[in-house]
C-alpha cells in the first residue's frame, strides 16, 4: 500500500478535526462553498461561451487556413515550420482546439518530425492565455486587463519564435 492512499482520507480527516475544534457546520459550509462555486460559474459563463463559438467558428469557417496562409511567409523567413501556424494560432484561445491541431500534426508529420518537435515545444511552453483570462478575470470581476494581454502575447511570441530556434540548436 502506498502513501497516495492515504492522502485523501488524511484530509477528510484533517478537514473533519478541524470543524470539530473551531465548532463549525461542515455540511453547512460545505453548500455555502457550492453556492459561491455556481455563482463563480453563472459569472464567467458568458467569456466562456463566447470564446469556444469564436474558436469553433474560426475553424469551421477556413480562417484558421486563411491565416496560416498569410503568415507563410513570416514564417519561412525567422524559420518557423509553417505547418504548426494553426497551433501558434489556435493556441491561445482554446486548449482542446489546440491539443486536436497538436494531435493532427503528429499524425501527418510524425512526432520525431521537425514539425512535429517545434509543435510539442509550443504545446508545453504556451498558455491558452484568453481562456486563463476570460476564468481568473471573470471570476474575479476584472473588467480592465491594462497589461495582461500585451505582456502574455509578447510571451507567447517569444515561445513560438525560440521554440524553432530551440529545436534546431538542441537536435
């Protein structure tokens, strides 16, 4: 038997002893926490919402190909494979739109691939930064984002250009 077994009996036991001592309502607290959790959710569904249409019409309409299209260019010329531009763009708006466009790629280029290495670089170095926007800002009520979105786009530029370079220094 390992440790891990243990873990979450501990801290129901934990939590359990703890309400014991400071004499609270658990169940109590328990449905206020559900109660806050559904408004949280009530609050953000909207950002949310609006992001997977957007991504899901973007897609399906053949922009996502259209600006592959036009970036082709950029993109040979600072060396970048122009096969993993639908990840650089998908990527910051929707984690399973970018896992599906990742998992495409693998299977057309091979992950041993240089397409198929800088994608994987890109897939673990970069955030679906309007989705972490649209949960942590909603959920919090921030209406202005000031610095967040320019800093995180600079962010996630540094990581798609330094993940080609990355991949040609390192194999």
């Amino acid at each position: 038997m390992n440790i891990s077994d243990y873990i979450l009996p501990g801290v129901f036991a934990l939590v359990m002893v703890f309400a014991l001592v400071k004499k609270r309502d658990v169940f109590a607290d328990f449905t206020d926490g559900v109660m806050d959790g559904a408004r949280t959710v009530i609050g953000i569904f909207p950002a949310l919402f609006a992001l997977v249409v957007s991504v899901g019409m973007l897609r399906a309409s053949g922009g996502l190909d259209m600006l592959t299209g036009l970036l082709k260019p950029f993109t040979d010329m600072v060396g970048f494979p122009s096969e993993v531009t639908p990840l650089v763009l998908i990527r910051p708006f929707s984690g399973s739109g970018s896992t599906a466009v990742y998992e495409s790629i693998l299977k057309e280029y091979g992950a041993d691939s240089f397409a198929g290495l800088v994608a994987s670089v890109v897939n673990g170095s970069s955030e679906t930064l309007f989705y972490v926007i649209a949960i942590y800002f909603g959920a919090g009520k921030i209406k202005r984002t000031r610095y967040t979105i320019p800093a995180a786009l600079t962010g996630d530029f540094c990581v798609f250009l330094l993940s080609a370079f990355a991949v040609k220094l390192l194999v």
